[in-house]
C-alpha cells in the first residue's frame, strides 16, 4: 500500500468525467483501492474517490466509523444509484480535494446503490443519513463534480480563489 498525492482544486484533471472498471475486479483495482485507503486515512477523511488521486476510474472508498470506533472501510466499484428520495438534507460537507472550505448541500436524504464490493461482488443496498451525504459526494467526484459546483456561483468563486491563495502561500 501507498499514500498517494491528493489533486487539489482547481485542478483539471478532478472535471473529467471517470471510466466503469471493464469485466471483474483485478488485483490490480484491489491494489488502487487499497492505495486510495490509506492516503484517505492519512489525509484524514472519510471518503475518496479515485479521479482525486489522478486515477479516472468509477472507484471510491470509505469509512465513516467514529474517531472511538474500529475501522469499517468500504469499497464501491462502480457504483450508480438506482433510486433517490424525493426529501432532500441539508448537510455540511467538506472535501479533501478542496481543503479547509466547508458548506451546506442538499442532496436527497435516502438512496438506493448498486455497486461491486472489493471481491467484485454485485451488492443493492439502501443508504441514509451521512452514509447517502457521503456517496452521493463521492459519486459527484465520479462526473467531474466538486461539492462546491453545488453552492452559488459567489461561494464557489470565493471558495476557488481562497485555495489559489492558500496554494500561492505554499510555494
């Protein structure tokens, strides 16, 4: 396993839009979403997906276990939801692809997902609460959408213009 280097907005490579992983689930997906993993947990975060590490393919992994509680990572290879309620949540989201900047989405409050596991197995499930917030994040990742597309064009510009300048002070 790696950490890998995490791509930061505005990069142009977190807008394109990412690949379905063609036939079975290789070892070599297993090897990327092991890599994903770690560099999520060293970020630290609860979701990444693979496009936020340069690798367009419709990965993402995740954990949402409490900072007390065992780890409980995920793995979604590609993932689609396959039914979403019409009760939308506000939630307050945050994004490791754009760092220190945090708003509120609505986003529909339950969904329905259809994915493969890390053993390629097909798996439906329901998702609510922070598990529907964070997939749907993740799966927006998937399209070439950061959170930050979701919030009016103000916000979204202050948002990208703190992070050229939190970069600029970097270099």
């Amino acid at each position: 396993m790696a950490i890998r280097p995490i791509l930061v907005a505005p990069d142009a490579r977190l807008k394109q839009k990412s690949k379905p992983v063609e036939g079975a689930v290789t070892d070599e997906h297993r090897r990327l979403m092991d890599d994903m993993l770690e560099t999520m947990y060293d970020a630290p975060g609860i979701g990444l997906a693979a496009i936020q590490i340069g690798e367009p393919l419709r990965i993402i992994v995740m954990d949402l276990a409490g900072k007390d509680e065992p780890k409980a990572p995920r793995y979604f290879v590609n993932p689609e939801i396959v039914w979403k309620s019409d009760e939308v949540k506000p939630y307050e989201e945050g994004c490791l692809s754009v760092p220190d900047i945090y708003d509120d989405v609505e986003r529909p409050a339950h969904v329905k997902l259809r994915y493969m596991n890390y053993n390629g197995e097909t798996v439906e499930e329901d998702a609510h609460d922070l598990y529907a917030v964070c997939i749907q994040h993740e799966m927006d990742h998937l399209e070439g959408v950061l959170f930050i597309d979701h919030l009016s064009r103000l916000k979204r510009e202050t948002a990208l213009r703190k992070l050229k300048k939190a970069r600029a002070l970097e270099a």
